[in-house]
C-alpha cells in the first residue's frame, strides 16, 4: 500500500458561474465572456484568498477541446494572465476528455509531492457556447476513438453511448426501476442545483421535476434511451483551486481550518480502442476507486460526501454501484431510498452535480474538488451538507470519455 | 406516374413570395430525402423556383441556404442514416454541409416562366388575384405536357372557377399551406368537381410526407380558414369601429387587440395577425370572398380606407414585421394606426394606453398568455378554468372578450350549416393547425 511521503492539502476553491442554456440571462445572439476572461476570473478568484500570488510556484490547467471550440490551444500561456506575478513560473496544460480535471488534479498533487513545488494554482475550463450543440457533438466525440467510432457512431455521439449502456441496463435490470431512479436523479440534481446560485439550473423552476425525468425518450430526434433531462447541458465556466505542501499553506497564509487534505488517490486509464467489457458496469471508474479505497484503508461506509461524474443520469447510478455505494444492480434503488439526498446518509453532489450545476467538460473535476473544500470547510453555504462525523470523508470521481480516464481522490478537513 | 416520379421535377411560381418560399423549402427537403435514396442514385431531380422579382429571388437563395442548414442541424439523426454508405462524411457537420449542397444543387432560379416546361408538378404561389392565376396557369398549360399537375395555394379563390378558366380538365387541386408553411402544420385541401384522381391521390401523399395534418374542406370562396378568419376579422374590425364613438379609433382598435389576444389566449392579437397576414391579402380575400358569397356582407370601409392608404403590413425580406394597423419595435407592437391624422399614436401604458388598460378591469384568476400554455400539458384544464372564470367576470374587457368568442364559435357553426367544411371538428383542426390556436372556436367553454 503506498502512502504520501508528505500532507498535500488543497484550499482557495473558487467556481465561476456554470453558463449556458438554463440561465435566465444566456442568450445564445449575445456575445459572451471568452475563454481567457473564465480562466482569469477563476484564477483571480482563488489568488484572492491567499496572502500574495507572487509565492505561487506552478500553474496547470485542465482543458478538454478549446481548440476545437475556441480555436485556442497553448492554454497554460493564459495562466500569467490572471497575475503578473505568475509570468515565467513553469505552467502545464493537461488534457483527458471529460476527465481533463482530474488529471489537473493528481498533476498538481503529484508536482507537490515532487519537492518541485509548494504550491500550485490547478485550474479547469471549457467554453462550449461557441457552437450549436449539433456541432458540439462532434467536437465531444473525440472523447471517444474517431477512427473506429465516429463514422458508425449517433449524431448525439456520447448521449448515444450512454443510452446504449441504460439499454443494456434496462433489460438486465428492468426499465421501470431504473428509469424511475434516473428520473429521481434528476429530480435531487435540480433540487441541489436550485441552492447554488453559480449553478445552471439554479434558476429551473419546472414543478413537476419528476415528471420531467420520466418523459419518454424520443429517438427520432434524439437518442433511444435517454430524453433531455437525462443530460448535462451544454456549458461555459472554469473552476480553481490551490495545492500546497504543509510549508505551502504557511506561505500562503492559508489557515488550515479553511484547507482539506488529500488522503488517497487512484488513477486509471482504459484503451480508448477498445468497446466497453460490461456496458451495465463502469469498470475503470470501480478499479480507480478501488485504488483509492486500498491506499487508504477506507470505504464506502467512511464517505460522507460523495461527488460523481453524473454526465448522464444513468452515468450518476452506475457510479453509484462502481463506487461500491450500492450492489450492481441497485443503483437506482439507492437513490429512491433517499440516501444520496442533500440531507441523505451519503449526500451526492449537493452543489447539482453536471446534471444541476453544468458540465464545463476540461473544468468538471476541479469543480468537483472545490465543491469538496467548500463542504469540508463548512463554506457550501446554501447547499452546505451536514458532514457525518462517522463518516468525516468526501470522496470524488472525475470521469474521461466513455469511462476511459478515471481519477478517483479522497479528502477529509484538514487537522 | 408514381409520387416519387412527380417529385423529380417540380416548379414553384411566385417562389419568392411568403408562401412560395416556404414551399420551396419544404419541398427542396423532401426532393433532397428522396434524391439520396440508393435506388434514385442515378435520377435527376430539379426544383425550379420562378419568381418576377429579382431581388426576391436572390433573397430566396439566402434564405434557402440559411434554412436548410437549420433543417439538417434539426434532421441530423437521420441525415447521418441516410449518409451511412458516405464514408467520407464522418462528422454532423460534414452531414450537413452535404445536405445543403445536394438540395441546393437541384434548384434553379428564374424569372423566366418557359423553363418549366417539363415539370410534372407546378405549386402557384402568386398574388392573390384570380386572373393573374388563370393567366399564369393558362400560358403554362401551353408550355407543359398535358399531364402537368397543378396545385394552387390559393386562400380563397375556388378551385372550380380556376379549373374552368383556365381550362385544365381537372388537373388542379388546391394545396393550402398555411403561414409561415414550414411551421404551420396544417394542409388544408380542396378539389374541383372534376379534379382528377391522380391529383387527389398526390395531394394525400404529399401532405403526408410533409407531416402536414390534412384537413379538407370544400370549394367555397374561403374555405374553412379564410372562411373563418375572414368573419373573425372583420368582426373586430366592426368592434372597434364601434367603440370608437367613446374611446377614439386608435383606442377601439387598442382594445380589441388586446382582447383578442389576452382574453382569448391566442397566439396574437386579431390586428397583429391581420398586419402579419397582410392588409393586402386580407383585404383581397375579402374582396374575392366577397364576390362569391351572396346574402352577408364581408366587406369593410375601414379595411379598404387602409389599404387605399397603402398601410399594408406584411414582412420586410429580412421577415421583421411591416407597420400596419399595429406600428411594430422589433417584431412587438408599440403603437396603433390613427387613421385620420395619418400617423401612429405610441402605445403609453403611463398615460392613454394605461388608461385604457385600467376600463377593461382586471382579468379574471386563472389567466395565462398563451405563450405559458402552448406547451402545457394540463393546458385543457387552465383553459377551462380561465373561461369559466371569465363568464362569471363583470369588466368590460370580460363581456368583449366574451361576445367576440360567441362570434367566433357561432362563425364555425355556420361553415359547417353552409357546407364548407364537413364536420365541427374539421373547423377546431384547421384553428389548431393553422393558427396556433390552443382550442377551437367550436367549443364548450362557452
Ligand atoms: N400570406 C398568407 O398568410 C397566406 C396564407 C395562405 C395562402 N396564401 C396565398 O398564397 C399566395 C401567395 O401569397 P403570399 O402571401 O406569399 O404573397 P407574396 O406577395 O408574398 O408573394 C407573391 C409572389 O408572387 C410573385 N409574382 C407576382 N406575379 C408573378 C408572376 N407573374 N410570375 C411569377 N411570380 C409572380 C411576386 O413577386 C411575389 O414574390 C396567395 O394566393 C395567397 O392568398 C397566403
């Protein structure tokens, strides 16, 4: 079992607004805020809680397409932006997918443990608004294997992967039980969602949300398997957050009651050539926290927060089972129990998870980590979970692709 | 010949109009679909758009081109299967772009009538006026084989008058798409006597493979939406002439609107659609209408005194709305046309306008806009609930409201007695269908 060498702690969270269809103030004919000005105001927004940038030691950025949707690469360049004080620090861009953040994450974590650095500025970021979602697709499905995928593949590539998967889930499990837990997922997403104002669907005010989840999928215009509600939108946003060493923090001037430290990690990368094992199991997202369950000793039965990669709502309820939170097969009953609720046993992704609070794609799994420092610090204001002192542990999943990058990470307050 | 051969050469007259160019659009896609079908690989296929306006017909050309981009970004999923032997179309947008191209490529654009000589399909989308048509149809006659089939989309001028003048032994039908035609998901159609049935037969198939809910209607001077709309309109035009004597024309005009678009939940108010329409094409449907019906009389000064004055409504190419009874911001209504002085007075919720608002009370508990209720699910049950509400309301704005729906139902009523359309329910159809209305005027709310 390897253990850290030394403490890694991660504080200074900040997200931005995830934007997009949904906000009440997004209007697709308008001009937006471009991809420099999000990693900017996120940047700016974590430098703001620490003493003085210039004791910052490196910056890495996670990003999934700008290249495609911005027309921008060479994202690291854009670090020295957010504060002169960061011009010639060593800067990395790093990039899998959907799981571009995670990567981001064990980046910095692993560059701190290196001796290399104290501290690192860890950002993410997607801009997705720059084209119509029929084109977006196109563009996300390079998340996939264009070669062997892409021309037999959906117009709606990765919906279409996952409607395939709740198919083969459906039959094996049976459609009502489980379109009833999606639709519930649903339902609890929005319902977080609605006590984050930086959320998308903060604004949502469908009354019948459940109803909504249950609307039958329409495969003429969409996928076979999933309808609308089923998905995360389409979203513009960046998130960020600082590494430090325990010498890291004190440069800072970070307090540790405002910090939380990583515990464990698991890291997996699956052949993106190769078609899903089991399409009823997130096989990569199990080994990954696996990983993180075996370098720490702990359990599911430890984790009092929980945020998934619910890019789907199925997505949501298998990781709900690769996670070891429920058995396979009853995922969907978990969530009609009632557990994964804000006030539940074990709150899942009270901030609205991709489903209520967005998907910025590269940015998702740095947001899901400042979600994490937010909720263990007690700073989640309208959507604070109460943590569970038996289970004083939060644990995060960011997933790449169709299940192919997985990083899995467990933090509890810092001491 | 079969649906598929027809659909090989087609031509639309008057393409660059309103409705011309919204049916070039449609059929653009469906020759498009059928083009791409592995067994027409070798087939040619032309859509021949003519049109005596040349900056319309170069309009035409943008907005095809703009439209069909939107309709293969919408149809993507099946363009994707009807491009699955492509190998070298791999992305959505590569789909679509190929899309446009192949419907694009089959198009060709004209003033000049003679290149519609092999058509086996002629749409007649031009003005309003009966001679125009029968000329129009009459020199193609001349031009084409004598197994041409034509379609008109006349709103009000009857099939049979059309046949006979025009001498075409049956080989016309009336093919009435409604407004814009790629929305309105209506195709209300009406044959001549002797209208062959082949033509019948297309007509059928046509509508149904545009998705077009059919609705028939016989060869009455309006048919069942003009017959309806027409009345309806003029109805609140005579409303507001007569409030008029207390609260100004501007005011009687301002009211009624209002009325008939909050009161009875529709989509717009009568004026506003009047001006969408067009003052001119409303003005010529009650002018030909006119002509053909005896005994009930449908015209009107006011309507004529605005068309005299060329205050015509309608749409700038760009599709924003003319000014016309309404003077129009944007698309939205912020003034009304006063006559007599010749210029619009502003709408002024502070001061006249506002006033106004406050003498037609308070609208009854219940009240939606119809924008709330157009994707309601519950919405039967809110309507009846309004109207119920609105019966037992005592507001000026409620008795308006209320006589003009008894009008409007007992308008529908009467297309049944006199045999225009078959049946109550034909009549709901075509208000559904045609004018985005939420229920039809046949009903029991009241
Ligand atoms: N506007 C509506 O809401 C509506 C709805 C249903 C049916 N209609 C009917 O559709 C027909 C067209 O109406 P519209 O509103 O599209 O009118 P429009 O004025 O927008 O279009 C008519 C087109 O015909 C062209 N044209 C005129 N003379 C021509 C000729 N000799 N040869 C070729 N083209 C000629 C004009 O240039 C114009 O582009 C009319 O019969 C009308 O009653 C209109």
């Amino acid at each position: 079992m390897t253990k850290f060498r030394k403490k890694v702690y991660l504080a200074a969270g900040y997200n931005t607004i995830s934007f997009g269809s949904g906000r009440k103030e997004f209007n697709p004919k308008k001009a937006r805020p471009g991809i420099e000005q999000y990693i900017t105001e996120a940047g700016r927004g974590s430098i703001a809680q620490i003493s003085d940038p210039k004791n910052i030691d490196e910056g890495v950025i996670s990003n999934f397409m700008a290249a495609r949707f911005c027309k921008q690469g060479n994202l690291a360049g854009f670090i020295p932006e957010i504060d002169p004080a960061l011009e010639y620090k060593p800067s990395t861009r790093v990039e899998g997918a959907c799981g571009s953040g995670g990567l981001a994450l064990v980046t910095s974590m692993k560059t701190v443990l290196s001796d290399l650095a104290d501290t690192v500025l860890t950002l993410g970021v997607e801009v997705q608004n720059t084209v119509k979602a029929i084109y977006g697709a196109d563009i996300l499905a390079g998340a996939g294997h264009y070669a062997s995928e892409r021309k037999e593949g959906h117009a709606y590539f990765f919906p279409a992967k996952f409607s395939d998967r709740a198919g083969v889930y459906y039959q094996k499990f049976g459609y009502e039980p489980t379109r009833k837990g999606m639709a519930l997922w649903y339902e609890q997403m929005i319902k977080n969602a609605r006590k984050n104002p930086k959320a998308q669907e903060y604004q949502n005010s469908i009354e019948d949300l459940f109803g909504a989840g249950m609307t039958p999928p329409n495969p003429k215009a969409f996928v076979e398997n999933l309808n609308i509600y089923d998905c995360s939108k389409v979203s513009d946003g960046a998130s960020a957050l600082i590494f430090a060493s325990e010498e890291g923090l004190k440069k800072l001037g970070i307090d540790k009651k405002d910090a939380i430290e990583v515990v464990g990690y698991g890291q997996c990368e699956a052949n993106l050539t190769k078609q899903p094992e089991d399409p009823t199991r997130l096989l990569t997202t199990q080994k990954a926290a696996e990983k993180a369950y075996q370098m720490t000793g702990l359990g599911p039965k430890d984790i009092g927060l929980l945020e998934v990669h619910d890019c789907f709502t199925i997505t949501g309820i298998l990781a709900l089972e690769a996670a070891g939170f429920a058995k396979y097969g009853e995922g969907a009953a978990l969530v009609e129990s009632g557990k994964t609720r804000i006030d539940g046993e074990i709150p899942t992704n009270p901030g609205g998870g991709l489903i209520g609070f967005g998907h910025y794609v590269g940015g998702t799994g740095v947001r899901q980590a400042v979600d994490c420092i937010h909720e263990l610090t007690g700073k989640a204001n309208g959507y604070q979970v109460k943590i569970n002192s038996n289970r004083p542990y939060a644990l995060m999943i960011s997933m790449g692709g169709n299940d192919k990058t997985v990083t899995a990470m467990i933090f509890k307050k810092a001491e | 010949m079969t649906f598929d051969e027809r659909l090989q050469n087609v031509a639309i007259i008057g393409a660059a109009g309103k409705m011309g160019s919204g049916i070039a659009l449609l059929l653009a896609q469906e020759m498009a679909r059928l083009k791409n079908k592995p067994e027409n690989k070798d087939k040619n296929y032309r859509l021949y758009l003519i049109d005596i306006n040349l900056d319309h017909l170069a309009g035409l050309q943008q907005y095809l081109r703009t439209q069909l981009v939107k309709a293969g970004e919408k149809a993507c999923v099946l363009l994707r299967q009807m491009y699955k032997d492509r190998e070298d179309l791999v992305e959505n947008q590569d789909c679509i772009n190929q899309y446009v191209e192949d419907a694009l490529s089959f198009i060709r654009t004209g003033t000049d009538l003679s290149i519609v000589k092999d058509s086996r399909v002629i749409f007649e989308a031009v003005l309003e006026k009966k001679d125009l048509k029968v000329d129009l149809l009459k020199k193609m006659d001349n031009l084409c084989g004598k197994d041409t089939l034509y379609l008109t989309n006349t709103s009000s001028i009857p099939i049979n008058i059309l046949n006979k003048e025009a001498n075409l032994n049956g080989r016309i039908s009336g093919f009435h798409f409604y407004n814009p035609p790629t929305v309105q998901k209506l195709a209300e159609l009406i044959f001549a006597d002797n209208t062959v049935q082949e033509l019948r037969d297309f007509s059928m198939e046509l509508a149904k493979r545009l998705s077009k809910k059919i609705v028939p209607s016989n060869d009455i001077a309006g048919f069942v939406g003009n017959g309806h709309f027409l009345r309806d309109g003029l109805y609140g035009l005579r409303e507001a002439t007569k409030l008029a004597k207390d609260y100004s024309l501007p005011g009687g005009l301002y009211i009624i609107n209002k009325i008939s678009q909050d009161l009875l939940i529709r989509p717009m108010g009568i004026f506003q659609l009047i001006d969408y329409v067009g003052v001119d094409v409303f003005q010529s449907i009650s002018e030909t209408v006119a002509g053909y019906i005896q005994g009930e009389d449908l015209e009107d000064d006011l309507l004529k005194k605005m068309y005299d004055k060329k205050i015509l409504g309608g749409q700038r190419s760009d599709g924003s709305q003319k000014d016309g009874f309404l003077k129009y911001d944007k698309n939205r209504p912020v003034g009304v046309y006063d006559i007599d002085k010749g210029e619009y007075k502003l709408f002024d919720p502070q001061g006249w306008s506002g006033e106004l608002d406050k003498k037609l009370g308070e609208y009854p508990v219940g009240f939606y806009a119809w924008r709330n209720l157009v994707a309601d699910l519950k919405k039967n049950d809110k309507l009846k609930t309004f109207f119920q509400n609105l019966k037992s309301s005592n507001t000026l704005g409620a008795k308006l409201a209320l006589a003009y729906l008894k009008n409007s139902k007992e308008i529908g009523e009467k297309l049944v007695k006199i045999g225009v359309a078959k049946t109550a329910e034909d009549v709901n159809n075509v208000l559904l269908n045609g004018f985005y209305h939420l229920y039809g005027p046949i009903n029991d709310y009241i």
